[in-house]
C-alpha cells in the first residue's frame, strides 16, 4: 500500500486530528506536487500513521463517548483558554469546532496545573452581579488589563474609556462565560462605563465594589 493511500485512510478517521492531522495534510500535498520528503518526514510519517490507524480509531470511538458525556463542556472552557498558548492550541482549535480529541493528549491538557486553576476559575461563584456598580482597582492597565469590543476603536478612544472607567466606574452588563488566564480573579465581567456608549471586559481581580457612585 502507498504511503499516500495510507495518509487518505489516517485522515479519514476521526481519531486524526490536531497536529496528526495538519501533518499528514502537509505531507500529501508534498506528495500531489511530487515533492521529495526529508528522512525526518519520512520517519514521522510512521510515528503518526500508528498513532492513527484501525484499532486506535476503534479505541476512538468508545473514548467518543465518555469525552461526550464527562468532559465536553469542559472542554469546551479549556479549549478556549489553550487556544491562546502554543503547546495546545491545534487540539484546542479541534475542540472549538466539535472534534472529539485524542484522549491521552487531551487528558494531559485536562490534568495540566494551569487547566486546574482555569476550570476553578469558571466553576467558581462571581463576585459581582449583572446590574452592580463597580469601579477599578489600582493599577488598572488599559493595555494589559481592558478589552474593547468596540471596533476599529482607535487608542484615543481607548484610554479615554479606560480614564473615564477609573475614574468614574461603571455597571455590570454580563458574566463572560470563557476564561483567558490561570490567575486567581480570572473571571471576566462585560461592563459599562458612566457616561460611555462602548462595552468593556476586565477581571474579576482588577475592579471592585464601591458605595458611591461617581457622576462626574
């Protein structure tokens, strides 16, 4: 059997995903362009083609059902942390789209110590509540520590909001469900400042409750 035909047969099961799979696309389109392959493609090839072949799709498919059912939702959470970090981000990006992972890459994902910290950071209770007023901490940054969903927002416009929001605060519009860092206070609140029209997002660890509101 040809090494291309064994490439189509690996791509067409699902337990190929994530870097197998961008892999092994790489290399068939070398292959269509009759291109040459190094030594060190032609042993990873190998590698990949077992970590891809009939009986670990069989394994697959009962691992399909226990992800659905256990971990999923999860996962989903994770993926979108992962996502922005380069060790994970192919798996993560096969999640994002309802591709069941490979099960031992993804549980080392899960077991991972930053993973823990994100997941408690979502399971955990908000702080604030949808309609409390709040107002920034010291040392809020509107480079590392905001983000606009205004678009085409123009850093002019930026710190104004991010001064206004300082000093005046703002009300609780949302409880963002994802969680980008694996940081105690992680949890991300969509506000909106006195006297803006543009949303904002900033942690949980970066503003606090305050008694009085700021009007001017």
């Amino acid at each position: 059997m040809s090494s291309r035909v064994k490439i189509e047969e690996a791509l067409s099961r699902s337990v190929c995903g994530g870097w197998d799979r961008e892999f092994l696309e790489s290399i068939l389109s070398q292959l269509s362009k009759n291109k040459k392959l190094s030594a060190k493609q032609g042993l990873t090839i190998g590698k990949v083609l077992a970590r891809n072949n009939a009986e670990a799709e069989k394994v697959h498919g009962s691992w399909s059902t226990v992800y659905e059912e256990k971990y999923a939702k999860d996962a989903q959470v994770l993926a979108k942390y992962h996502k922005q970090q380069p060790y994970y981000r192919s798996m993560a990006e096969d999640i994002l789209r309802n591709r069941v992972p490979e099960r031992n890459k993804f549980l080392r994902m899960y077991e991972n110590k930053y993973s823990k910290k994100v997941l408690s950071q979502h399971r955990a209770e908000p702080k604030y509540n949808v309609g409390d007023y709040v107002v920034a901490r010291a040392g809020l940054d509107s480079y590392k520590h905001v983000e606009f969903q205004g678009a085409q927002m123009t850093w002019v416009v930026q710190n104004r909001i991010t001064a206004n929001f300082k000093k005046r605060g703002g009300f609780v519009l949302e409880i963002c469900e994802d969680i980008r860092n694996a940081a105690k206070g992680a949890k991300r609140y969509k506000l909106l400042t006195i006297g803006e029209r543009e949303s904002i997002i900033i942690e949980e660890r970066h503003i606090k409750h305050s008694r009085k509101i700021q009007r001017k």
